[in-house]
C-alpha cells in the first residue's frame, strides 16, 4: 500500500499505544531492510507535534519517550469523565514516593529512617508494579540492600521531562502533608491515550521532610 507512509506509521503506533514509546521501540516496528534511522524518526515526531499544536490532544515527550495525551487545559472537562474512578493511593505509598524521587538511590533502610516507620513489601511492590520506581543497584554493605530510584513511567505519568523539573524544595514540611497533597494533585488529569493519568506533578511534590 503506497500510501502508507512512515509518518502514519509512527502515528497510529503511539495513538494506540498503551505506553509511551521510545525511538528505539518504534524502530522494531520495521524489519532490518525497511527500518527508518533514529534521526528519521525524530524528524517524524517533530513533524507530529507541530501537527497537533492546535488540537485536542497533542505529543509530548516524557524522557526519551513520546505519546500522546489530552491537553492539560482541557482537564477541567476531561476531569468529569473520570469522577469517582480517579486512583487513589495510601500516604505510606506516596510519602515512599517523594522519597525515592528526592534523594534516590535510597534503600528501604534510608526510607525507614526518614519516614520513622516501616516500609511494607506491598507499598515497595505497587510502585514497582506501577512502573514508577525500579532496583538500580545494591549498596556495598553487609547485607547489600537493594537501592531503588524512579524510572521513566514515573517521569512521563506525573508529566516531568526530566528529575531535573521537579518542584524545588523550600522549607521542611511533614511527609504526611506531602502524602495527602499528592494523593489530591492525582485527581488532576490528562487522558493519555486509553488511559487516565494526571497532567503533571504541577506542584505536588514541592516539599519533603527536612532529612532528605
């Protein structure tokens, strides 16, 4: 079929995505004779988000990856879709959290001591299964706890290019405070593209406990 291009290719594979795409993921959409250059393909996406300038949704790159989402100022109207069903997520998680995102690599041990409490397997686990943090590493020390950091489904479901956007920190504030803000900025949303998620971190996270 002539008429497909490259750029429709590139199109329909990120609308129907269920995760945002690397350059390198939309390479293995080709065999090894047809397969566009990495810098082709940026051309394309560049192309593409001009494209959508003007549109409901638009393509926004999130780390090295690129999707496509509602625009963040239609979630006023988007928001009403998704009344009652928007997650809602425990304290202990998102105080876990802010944690890892602000002083990683950290251990469970390191999570433990700034929260003052435990650390349960379950709450490690949802963020694990969530996409937002990961096991970078082991300290080296005996026991060799493992060092968790945050990964590029966290940057792209709180809308961060990069750690470097995060809000910056200004003056101690309890983790419980910061839990129950980022538990409310949640229910922000942008729809990416068969999936509900919030436009961005937009704040949520602009404080942490003095120890971190």
């Amino acid at each position: 079929m002539e008429s497909i291009t490259l750029k429709n290719i590139l199109e329909a594979a990120l609308l129907t995505a269920d995760e945002p795409l690397a350059i390198e993921r939309l390479q293995k959409l080709f065999t090894e004779q047809e397969r566009p250059a990495k810098n082709e393909i940026q051309e394309i996406l560049t192309e593409l988000m001009a494209d959508y300038q003007d549109r409901g949704v638009e393509l926004v790159q999130r780390g090295d990856r690129f999707h496509y989402q509602s625009r963040v100022q239609l979630a006023p109207w988007l928001r009403r879709m998704t009344e009652g069903r928007a997650p809602r997520y425990s304290r202990a998680l998102l105080e876990t959290l802010a944690i890892i995102a602000y002083h990683q690599p950290v251990s469970r041990g390191d999570i433990e001591e700034i929260r003052g409490v435990s650390v349960s397997s379950e709450t490690i686990r949802t963020l694990l299964q969530r996409d937002w943090i990961q096991q970078i590493g082991y300290r080296d020390v005996p026991g060799r706890p493992g060092l968790f950091g945050t990964t590029q489904g966290f940057l792209a479901y709180f809308g961060l290019t990069s750690l470097q956007e995060l809000p910056q920190l200004r003056e101690p504030r309890d983790p419980e405070e910061i839990a129950l803000e980022l538990n409310l900025r949640t229910h922000d949303v942008s729809i990416d593209i068969g999936t509900a998620v919030p436009s961005a971190v937009d704040g949520a996270m602009d404080e942490k406990n003095a120890a971190l």
